[in-house]
C-alpha cells in the first residue's frame, strides 16, 4: 500500500537528490499514512516497543539510502533483482524464526516479482553448455 501511495510522489520530489534528502522525503511522505493507521490502532507504547520502532524506522531509511546509492551508481536492471529477491529471505526469516507459513497469495506474489526478473538467457545458456555433446 506504502509503494502505491508514496513512490509516484517521491520520485518526482527527490529526483536528483542525494541519499539523506531521498530518506527525508520517503519518511515524511510515509508520515499520514502512519498517522492514519496509529490513530486507528493506538496502543500505549511501552520502552521495548519504542526501542523496536526506532531500531525498525533507523534500519528502514538505511535500506533507502542504500538502495539509492546503489541505483544511482549501477543499471536498474543490475540491481533489481537482488533488491527484490529479498522478499524470498524474508519469508524464509518469517518461516524459520516466527513460524509464518506464507499463504497461496503470498508465494504467488514473489514468484510474480521474482520470475520476471530471472537471467534467463544466461541460465538457459549456461545449461546448454553444461549439457554432455554426443
């Protein structure tokens, strides 16, 4: 939903920005959707949850930054495919550490995003090789 809402807007905002004012604007076009969702949740924050919010909106805008630099200094299609095979990891963190068995719509999802994205000439080419000539 935040990708829906959020990217058209801040591509165009923070084209040509550097990493720190891409993370900025990310987080501060995020914030009414945050809002939003807290005003309709609210719960009072213990120290521990506050700790985990901040742990999780630091290592957030890490991941932005990186992910900005890195598309600023490679093709898109030299980057994309393992910025989007961390979906698979993250499922696999959820299985073995929460014991979240993703649903039908979950794996078909991934595979949706990840398939595409798939070598598959080199793969294909790469078999053909390996194949024993007669």
């Amino acid at each position: 939903m935040y990708n829906c809402l959020v990217q058209p807007y801040r591509e165009k905002i923070t084209n040509g920005a550097n990493c720190c004012q891409h993370a900025f604007w990310t987080s501060l076009l995020s914030l009414p959707i945050s809002g939003c969702l807290a005003i309709f949740h609210w719960v009072p924050l213990s120290t521990t949850n506050l700790l985990f919010i901040l742990a999780s909106a630091t290592l957030v805008l890490t991941y932005n930054g990186l992910a900005v630099a890195s598309y600023q200094r490679a093709p898109a299609n030299s980057i994309a495919l393992a910025e989007n095979s961390g979906l698979v990891f993250v499922t696999l963190f959820g299985v073995t550490l929460f014991n979240e068995v993703p649903d039908f719509f979950t794996i078909l999802g991934i595979l949706m995003i990840i398939l595409p994205l798939l070598p598959w000439k080199m793969l294909l080419q790469v078999n053909r090789l390996n194949q024993p000539s007669e």
